[in-house]
C-alpha cells in the first residue's frame, strides 16, 4: 500500500538576532503546514549561524531555540529537523535535532564528519548513524561535510533509513543525487543559500529551490530501487497477477528500476519476496562471492 507523505526544506541563510531568525522558521513551518508538510529540514546550525562561536552559542537540549522550535512543531503537528550547536557536559556538538508532532525530542545526531576548521574549534565528532522512527517511515539525517564520506551514508541505510535529510552550509548538487540513486533513498537537502533539493530514490530531482526558501513534495515510501538483472524478466509474471497495481520507474542508463504500488494492503517488500526479486546490493554481494569463488577456484 502507498505510505505517502509531504517532506519540505527551508533553503536559505538566516538573517537578524535569534528571536527574529526563529520568527522566521516559525512562518515557515506554517507555510509548510499549508502546503501539507509531515515533515520540515532547516539548514546547518540555523539558529546559531553567523552569531558568534560555537562554545558561546551552544544549548543544553532543550534550549532556546530547540524550545522554541518544539512549539511550533507541536502547534502545526508536524515534524522538524532543526540543526544546532550542542552541548553536552563540556561538550560540544554539531547537531541535527529530531523535534515530533507532539513537541518532544525524537532523536539527535551528532555530525560525524566535521571539518578540520570545526573540529579545531572544539566540535567533537559523532561516532553513530543513528536513523529514527516516525509515524511514516525510518528516517536518517546527514549535516554539510558528512556528504563526503561512505561510512555514515551507507550506515544510515543499513539502520533503515527511507529518507536522508540533509542539512548543510553547502548545496550538495550532484552528490546529493549521487547518494539518492546509490543508496536507493529519497534525499531532501536544506542548505544555507539556494538550491535546495528533494530527489527520488532514481535520483531524479524532483524539486529544487530558486528564489523560494521553501520547498515540499509528496513522496510513496512504498517502492524499492532495484537492479534490471534476474528481476527483468519476472516483471510480466508480477504485471499478470497485480496489473496496474504496480508501478515502474526506470533508470534505463543505470540499468535499474523502481517498482512500487499505491494498492490497500499490497507492501512491495512482499512483492519482493513472493517473485524471489533481488535487491541490488544482495545483486552486488553475489557478484562479489562468485567473483572470490572464480580466483579461489583458480588458485586451485
């Protein structure tokens, strides 16, 4: 069955003292909740940006801001990804805070790739990719520098992420959609200039901010990138029992595809299953034992 659900970013750099700055994200969050938003990114160190160090402007959560914000997300029953600075004992973190319906805190990650700038600064690295449950689906979040490294990526699927919210002083651009289609997630940036994305598992760009700071989309969770190879051909035998109730998106360059379904009842995970289809990285991991096989066999 489909689980849809409407994500948003607010792509832009934040201007004025603290409480104007939350005013801001406070009108957004609304104007998100108009356009049916489940779930709204900020940028990197939102509230914080530009007004002054890290060892000054870090919050013992809840703090300030992530108080504030906890409000809003509780008036407009919806859920934030709000990045701050952190700090824990004498501490300090780049953090991506997880605020739900309800106002309470879901879920914090500490960015686990800070830059050599930010870690010479007193900012500690993470060591976790957590992901988190909501009401739609698992989630994972990634901030700015973290982009550029496999580690978290991968860690965040294989925890069960189904949507990657990144939030970062940088665009992201290519990688952003690299990481879509390679992990076979939806990726929704929210950057600190224009140029916010939200890209299909396939790595489609299905919206992209311009002028406009707010971006949304309704997305199915409901369907699984998988490889052309040993699933192609079983695909008339799926069409002849569910039909229309399938849906398929192809990456034809790449070779692979993603099906999906929007029917009550019908979850394409046991799709895959009753059709014997095989993901892409067990497609990988099979490509990998036979090839070990293959140079073992040979070295007798």
């Amino acid at each position: 069955m489909a689980r849809y659900v409407t994500v948003a970013s607010v792509s832009h750099a934040p201007s004025g003292d603290l409480g104007p700055r939350l005013d801001q994200a406070a009108h957004l969050v609304w104007r998100a909740k108009q356009f049916g938003a489940d779930i709204v990114a900020f940028p990197e160190i939102y509230p914080h940006l530009g007004l002054g160090e890290a060892k000054g402007l870090a919050e013992t959560l809840p703090g300030e801001s992530t108080g504030r914000m906890a409000e809003v997300a509780k008036k407009n029953s919806l859920y934030l990804v709000w990045p701050v600075y952190e700090r824990r004992g004498d501490t300090l973190y780049n953090s991506a805070v997880l605020i739900d319906r309800q106002g309470e805190i879901a879920g914090v990650y500490h960015k686990m790739h800070p830059t050599i700038g930010e870690i010479e600064a007193g900012i500690m690295p993470g060591e976790e990719a957590p992901t988190f449950e909501t009401d739609f689906g698992r989630i994972g979040m990634a901030i700015c520098f973290d982009l550029n490294f496999r580690d978290l990526m991968t860690g965040l699927v294989e925890n069960g992420a189904e949507i990657i919210f990144f939030c970062s002083a940088y665009r992201g651009g290519m990688q952003v959609r690299y990481w879509a289609f390679e992990l076979g997630v939806y990726m929704v940036s929210a950057v600190l200039s224009e140029l916010g994305q939200i890209v299909d598992l396939t790595g489609e760009v299905l919206e992209e901010s311009t002028y406009e700071a707010l971006i949304a989309h309704r997305i199915n969770l409901n369907r699984r990138l998988l490889h052309m190879d040993y699933n192609w051909d079983k695909m008339d035998k799926m069409l002849e029992k569910y039909g229309g109730a399938l849906t398929f998106d192809y990456a034809t360059r790449e070779a692979c595809y993603a099906i999906g379904s929007e029917r009550e009842g019908l979850e394409i995970d046991d799709v895959i299953k009753e059709f014997g289809l095989e993901r892409r990285q067990d497609y990988w991991e099979r490509s990998n034992r036979m090839r070990a096989e293959a140079l073992a066999k040979r070295a007798g």
